[in-house]
C-alpha cells in the first residue's frame, strides 16, 4: 500500500512513532466495540421478541399433578422496611401450579413483624403448603445461603425456587418457569424486570431494567455466557446436592453466579424463562437504586476482573467518545456529530428493547423516558468508578470485603448504616381506632418513615404493644401505610 494514501492526514507509515501506532491500535480496538456492542444490542432485541411473553411457555402444558415436578419455594426473608412484602408473598398462594410447597426464611429470631405477615398469609391459605423457618443455620459468609439452608435441608421436593422477598409472580409463572426445565436443563432463571411505579426511582429502576440491563443479560445469555441473577432462580436439587447443598456456596456474596457456574459445570444449560421477573420494592429510592448497581459491579469486578475493562468500553457515553475520537484519529470525521448519532441509535435501541421487555404500554411517557434514559447513561460511568473507589460491600446493614475470584469475608463494624432508634408515642386516631394496645410492652421504632409504617403496623396488628413513631409522621405517609397494611392482611 502506498505509505501516502492512509491514514491521509499522518506522516508515511515508516515514519510514525511508537505513539502513533499506539493510537492506532487503540482506536481500532474501539471501533470493533462499537460492532460488538451493536451485535449485542441486536441479539438482545432478537432474543426479546422471539423469546419474552410468549403466548405458550416453552413446551410442555403442566396443569395437573400427574407427572408434574414439585417446587420447593424457598422465600429468604430478612427485616428492612418494605411496604409491598406482604402483596408480594400473597402471590405465592395463588399460583396455578399444581405441586409446590413454599418454604418461608425469617433471618431474625425475634422478628415479629415478619412472622406475624407469613403467618397470616399461611392462615388466610390453609390449602397451600407453607412452612416457616428463623433464625437460619451459619454455614458461611454469605448471610442469605445462612438464612436458607434449614428450609434448602428440608425442602422435599427434587426443584428448588430461590425466589428474593421483592419478587411477585403472576399466577402461571411457576409453570412458565418449569415448562423451560426440559431435560439438559439445570437452572431456569428470570430476566430481572420491575413492575410499574410511579415516581423518579421507579421511572430510573424500569428504564435500567429495561434496557441497559436487558441488552446485556440477554445477549449473554444467548451468547451462551453465565450471566444468571438469583433473585428469581429454579434449580434442579440433585445439582446443588451433588455439589455439596447450598453451603458450597456460602463463601460468597454472588452465590448466585457461582451457582449458575455449577450447574454449567455438571453439564447442564441455563435457561431464561420467558416471563420477566416482577421485582416489587416498596422502598425504591435513587440512592438504594445506586447502591445496590454498584453493589452488583463491585460483585462483577471481583469474579471477572476482565469486566473492569469490558463494562467501560461498552458503556454508552464512554463508548461514544472513544469511537468518536477514533473516527477522528483515522478519518477526520466531525467528532460531536459522530456522538451525537451514536446516542441516537443507542436510545432507539433501548427505546425498542424496553418495549419488547415491557409487552405494554410503558408507565411513562416519552419524554419521560428521555430524561431519565439520559440521566442514567450519564451516570452509569459515575456508578463504575464509584465501584473502584471503595471495595467492600454493604449489603442490608452488614459489610464484606471481596477478594479476587469473588470469596468474601465478612467486615465487623458498628453498622453506621444502622438507622438511630428513638421512641416517640403516636396520638393519632387513624392508629388508636384499629387496636387497643395495652401498655404492658414497648417497642423501638426506626426513624426511617417507611420503617416505622411497618414497625408500628406490627403492634397495631398484634394489638399488644403500644405504637411508637417520630411525631414528624404523624397523619403522613407512615400512617397511610399502616392502614394499607392492615387492610391487606385483613381483606
Ligand atoms: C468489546 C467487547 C465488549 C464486551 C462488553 C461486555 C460487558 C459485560 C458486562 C456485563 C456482564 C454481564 C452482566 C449481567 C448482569 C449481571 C447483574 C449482576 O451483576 N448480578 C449479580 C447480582 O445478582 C450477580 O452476582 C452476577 C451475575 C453475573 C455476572 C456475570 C459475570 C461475567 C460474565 C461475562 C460475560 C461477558 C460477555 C457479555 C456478552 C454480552
Ligand atoms: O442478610 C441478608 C440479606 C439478604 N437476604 C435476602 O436475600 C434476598 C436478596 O436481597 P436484596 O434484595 O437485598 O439484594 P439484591 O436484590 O441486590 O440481591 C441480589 O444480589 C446479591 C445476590 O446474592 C442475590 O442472589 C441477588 O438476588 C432477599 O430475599 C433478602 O431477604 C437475607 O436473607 N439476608
């Protein structure tokens, strides 16, 4: 080749410095991110239409007990605030599916709350087979393997459904879950969704969800690469026995991933199931939302260190001035205009995948979704910086650093996240009329409004202790869930 004609606008090829060739290399290996990234976005939307929300879930019709696998459900359940926990284990009663049991996990001993919820929703429900297991059984680090393992130990049934506290099940997605079981396959797990809420954080959670989220998940799950969540995951017993149970798995935070390893290692595939899973919080805010992504990227990081490079390059905005500064290196092209229909592209995409992911009609609108698809790409290189700031993890309260490979050891501290408690006698006649708390006892609240809902809806509906709460909620939002969820338990 003529050393003249190309690139045009540098010096003849023998004439360039180690930096140039530096610069060459490094902007081709961006520009085929860019084509492997547009790759991804395509299987994503390939795998979204042709694979979510199909009309009949896999291939097999389960609708009577002959035959049909039992679920042992295994619920993992531990104390924080959160105003939709009893709407969503109410879901598990009502599945169609013909053979299950459901095993409830109270990590806290002493949590009457959470006792009090499972155990209305058991008595409201005499037909289905629930079980309550507290306190767990220390195993290893990871606190949720803890709280699992006596109810994983007495599961009786040959596939296990580790399903998180905020999941909600519509009634078939237990079925459409074991319908993908077919014979080489070893773990069935839900592309993490959220259902429609209204207000910033719930716009930001379903826009994440949605699109930046999905387009990864289900590329890689095509891609045949181990990208499974376990928030939502049905596993064969005989895997996770023949490993060594649930503890073999207790070393680390990510157990969810390590599992999804085993059951690729004995020769199994993993599948996605074809309904998204319904992630539900009741406490969704922008700060918990960011902690728990970073969170999650602190996990990523520590397993596959190769992902500290991988996850920048295919970050939108990251990715779209390294391209542009490469088309500007080799072709003097209009690096502003470059970026500008790199974004465009990028946001019609999402604007595809998170309708394909959706099935509906989204519960925003679109310049709603604009602002919060930008908000979240400019933001997305602060949350993998953030996760090299620094590395432990805070997950519930309790802190662990992370070694290389993904082990974790578990930090002591005073728990500074812990919430101040004080005492503060409500007077109000929303709270007084419910109950006749006697004064015999008292409970601490947490100052954090939507935990004292919950704390002082436990006393209301015990209706032996006397219901403390901040007068700054007073006639607010703590009340008005109170009630909510006394008429939920109560209807
Ligand atoms: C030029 C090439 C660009 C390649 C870009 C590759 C970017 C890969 C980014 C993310 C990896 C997949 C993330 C899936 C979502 C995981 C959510 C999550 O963190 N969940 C954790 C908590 O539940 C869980 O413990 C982690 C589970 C899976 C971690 C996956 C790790 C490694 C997978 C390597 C795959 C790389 C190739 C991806 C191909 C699309
Ligand atoms: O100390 C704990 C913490 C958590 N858990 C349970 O673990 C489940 C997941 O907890 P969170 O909702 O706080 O966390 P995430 O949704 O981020 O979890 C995710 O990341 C970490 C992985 O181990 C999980 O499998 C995955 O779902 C819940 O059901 C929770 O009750 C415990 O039982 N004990």
């Amino acid at each position: 080749m003529d050393s003249n004609l190309w690139p045009w606008h540098h010096p003849p090829w023998h004439r360039w410095t180690i930096q140039l060739w530096i610069q060459l290399v490094a902007a081709v290996v961006f520009l085929i991110s860019w084509v492997v990234l547009r790759f991804f976005h395509i299987l994503a939307l390939i795998k979204a239409k042709w694979w979510l929300h199909r009309k009949k879930p896999c291939s097999v019709a389960l609708s009577n007990e002959e035959g049909v696998p039992g679920v042992s459900i295994v619920k993992p359940l531990c104390s924080g605030a959160d105003a939709n926990l009893v709407r969503n284990l109410e879901t598990f009663f009502t599945l169609n599916y013909p053979k299950f049991e459901i095993l409830f996990c109270i990590q806290d001993q002493e949590d009457s709350r959470l006792r009090y919820f499972v155990e209305s929703l058991i008595e409201k429900y005499p037909d289905v087979d629930a079980k309550v297991f507290s306190g767990g059984e220390v195993v290893g680090v990871n606190p949720k393997i803890n709280n699992m393992q006596p109810a994983f130990q007495a599961s009786q049934y040959e596939l296990i459904l580790v399903s998180d506290s905020g999941i909600r099940m519509s009634e078939d997605t237990l079925t459409d879950m074991v319908s993908c079981m077919t014979k080489n396959v070893g773990l069935v797990h839900q592309l993490p969704f959220i259902c429609d809420k209204s207000g910033i954080a719930g716009t930001l959670e379903k826009v994440y969800f949605g699109t930046s989220h999905a387009r990864i998940y289900l590329a890689a799950d095509v891609l045949g690469f181990n990208c499974a969540t376990g928030m939502s995951a049905l596993m064969r017993k005989e895997i996770l026995t023949a490993v060594g149970g649930l503890k073999a798995f207790s070393s680390y935070i990510a157990e969810d991933y390590f599992m999804a390893k085993s059951v690729l290692n004995s020769g199994f595939k993993i599948q996605v199931s074809s309904q998204p899973a319904q992630q539900n919080p009741g406490d969704s805010s922008i700060t918990n939302f960011h902690s728990r992504i970073t969170r999650w990227t602190k996990l990523r990081y520590a397993m596959c260190p190769g992902l500290m490079v991988f996850e920048p390059i295919s970050d939108s905005v990251i990715q779209g001035v390294v391209c542009a500064w490469a088309l500007f290196f080799l072709f003097r092209w209009d690096p502003v205009t470059f970026i500008m229909l790199h974004l465009l592209l990028w946001f019609i995409m999402d604007w595809a995948l998170i309708h394909l992911v959706q099935n509906g009609p989204l519960p925003f609108s679109k310049f709603e979704f604009l602002v919060t698809w930008v908000f979240r790409e400019l933001t997305a290189p602060c949350i993998l910086i953030a996760a090299h700031v620094n590395p432990s993890v805070t997950w519930r309260n309790k802190r662990f650093r992370l070694k290389w490979g993904g082990v974790a050891e578990k930090v002591e501290t005073s728990d500074p996240d812990e919430p101040s408690l004080i005492p503060i006698t409500i007077t109000s006649s929303a709270l007084t009329t419910t109950s006749s708390p006697s004064s015999s006892s008292s409970i601490v609240i947490p100052t954090r409004p939507m935990a004292v809902s919950m704390a002082a809806s436990t006393a209301m509906l015990d209706g032996t202790m006397p219901v403390y709460a901040p007068l700054s909620h007073q006639g607010g939002a703590a009340e008005k869930f109170i009630c909510k969820e006394i008429d939920t338990i109560q209807s």
